[in-house]
C-alpha cells in the first residue's frame, strides 16, 4: 500500500471513532434561553431569576433571557422564534398569549428543540408535553381562605374582584377558587365583579381607582394579578380609608404593604421555583440523555401574611437569598419527580 493511502486510512478510522460514540459530557457547553410575557412585572421577573440560578447552578449554561417590555404576544414570538434557532439546546416558554404560539412551539419540534411550557400550559395542537406551574385554583382558594379568616360569620357587604388579564385561563382560575371559599363561608357576603383591573402598573392603579370610586362601601376588594396589591395599598394610602385588600405574587412593594397592614395576604404562586425547576430538567435532559417528564409538574404554592412576612421580605432581598431559601425545595423536587407530576389535562 502506498503512503497516501495509509493517511487516508488512518483519517477515515479517526473520523468514525469520533462519530457519537461518545457518552454526553457531564460539563457540556449548552445554548438556552427562557422566553417570557414581559420584563417589567414580578412575576416574570422571579421566573427569569430562577432559570437564571439554574443555569448558574449548572455551570457552562449560555442562557438568554428575552422578553418585550410589556406584554406584547406578536413581539413574543419573534423572540420565540430566534431563540429556537440560537438556543437550540432548550427553550423554556412563558408566555400570556398562548394562543399565537400553536406554530411557533410546532417548529421548535420540527427543528428538534426541546421546550418546557412554564406558568401557561401549551396550546392544544402542539407536541409540547411538559408544563411546569402551580394550582391556580387552589392558589385562589388560599387567598380566599386568609379572606374569610378576616370576616366574621354572618357579615353582609359587598366584596369587589378585579382581574388583571380578563380572558385568561389562569386568572380565571384564581378567581373561581377565591369565590367557591367566599361564597361557601361567607354567604352574607354580595360578590361583584370580577372588574378588569389592568395588569401594567399605572393601568392597574388608575383602573382599581375607578373600581373602588364605584364602589365606596365595599368590604374588600380581591385581585389575582401581581400589581392589584400595590395599587390597593397605595389607594388606602392616598384617601386614608381602610379596607380588606389581597392579591397574589410577593412582588416587593406588596410584601411591603402586607408588612404595613394594608395587604392582609399575598397568595405566591412562587414563580422563582417554575423558572428553576424548568431549566434544570432541560439541562438533564441535554447533558444526561434524561428522557424529558411528560405532565403537569405542579411546583406549588404559598400564603404570605403578617405570620412569615419578615422571613418572605429577606427571602426576595436578593438572588443569592432566593437560591438559598429554594434549596431544600428545589433538591426535593427535582429528586422525585413523581409526586409532582399529574397529567396536563389535570392542570388547573
């Protein structure tokens, strides 16, 4: 044999012994993103925040974060859509508008990239089969629970509930669970609404304004969206009348007004662990060969009132508090999937 066939030999038998024969490295360098609703809200924020500790837990994580700066499901799905093609390790999809991404999450499949629904289940109509979020039912249950802890048996009055993103699914939820407990033990009580109360801060304000204008004598008034809380203490604040305000989400001008009496609880559907729990297990998958769960991962919920309020204020100082006060959940969590997984169509 001449030489030139041996260096052809020898290239050929190296370039088949490097073709996938090796076993995925335990460190590889991976390409993710986490898509999101909007940047300038608490709770897309603290799920950004945990895939963010995800990725840094990990170690050798490229993770971009995108979202537009207010909601804007168009916008969205332009960042959708380049992240699928510059994240093609894994995407994990939050988003308000589930609707417009039916054919945005059909090409990720077809490109082969995997992707977690996070906080909104996925549309039907697509191959994503791994939803990550909390029980809105039970979170709106929970609210209306630290409600009627308020109310003496047998009160009358009107309680007023406002909605922040009127048509959408998770909202809704919340409400139809804070309204089973309110008009199961406390029937004296005349429930109106729900009133859309806006979801961007200075909407949110001005419309709880008109809200509470309209209805001057009510006993409480109950949101379901992150902001509801901030404007309700503020109002109190600016007429010096006191009412019955809650909401959801430990965004830190709420946890505030919890701490100054003018919030009596905050229901947290505690994002930060929706944000962590998604890109690990997209990590695993990529670096492990771990089949992705399939289901609804329920993650959980939390009451925030004068009881643990110190403790959930230093929680939320910082990342690095937040990364410390999730550990143990997240270890436990990620350790035994399933006790946390139920079917999607299960999700509520």
């Amino acid at each position: 044999m001449r030489p030139h066939r041996y260096v052809a030999a020898f290239a050929v038998a190296a370039l088949l012994a490097g073709c996938g024969t090796a076993e995925p490295s335990a460190n590889a360098p991976l390409k993710m993103a986490f898509v999101y609703a909007t940047s300038t809200q608490n709770p897309f924020q603290e799920m950004a925040f945990g895939a963010k500790a995800a990725a840094s837990n990990a170690g050798n994580v490229d993770l971009a974060l995108s979202a537009p700066s207010q909601v804007d499901g168009p916008q969205e799905v332009q960042l959708f859509q380049s992240a699928i093609r510059n994240s093609k390790d894994g995407v994990a999809l939050e988003t308000l508008t589930p609707d417009l991404f039916v054919r945005p999450l059909n090409q990720a499949t077809d490109l082969g990239v995997p992707v977690v629904a996070v906080d909104t289940a996925p549309p039907a109509g697509t191959k994503v089969d791994l939803y990550i979020g909390n029980s809105n039912t039970e979170l709106g249950r929970m609210l209306g629970e630290e409600f009627v802890k308020q109310v003496p048996e047998g009160t009358t009055g009107e309680v007023v509930l406002g909605n922040a993103i009127p048509g959408l699914t998770l909202l809704q939820q919340r409400l139809d669970g804070m309204k089973s407990v309110i008009e199961a033990k406390r029937p004296g009580l005349r429930i109106s609404g729900p009133f859309d109360s806006g979801s961007e801060p200075t909407s949110n304000f001005n419309k709880w304004n008109d809200i509470v204008k309209a209805h001057p004598d009510a006993i409480g008034y109950l949101g379901v969206g992150a902001q509801d809380a901030v404007s309700l203490a503020l109002i109190q604040k600016n007429t010096g009348r006191k009412f019955l305000a809650g909401s959801c989400d430990p965004d830190i001008a709420a946890l505030q007004a919890v701490k100054d009496g003018y919030v009596f609880a905050l229901a947290s559907p505690e994002h930060w662990l929706k944000g962590y729990v998604a890109l690990s297990l997209l990590i695993e998958h990529k670096r492990n060969g771990k089949e992705l769960p399939k289901g609804w991962w329920n993650t959980g919920s939390l009451v925030v009132n004068a009881a643990n309020i110190d403790q959930i204020i230093a929680r939320q100082k910082d990342e690095d508090t937040r990364k410390a006060a999730f550990k143990a959940e997240t270890d436990k969590q990620l350790a035994d999937p399933s006790k946390y997984l139920k079917s999607i169509g299960d999700a509520n």
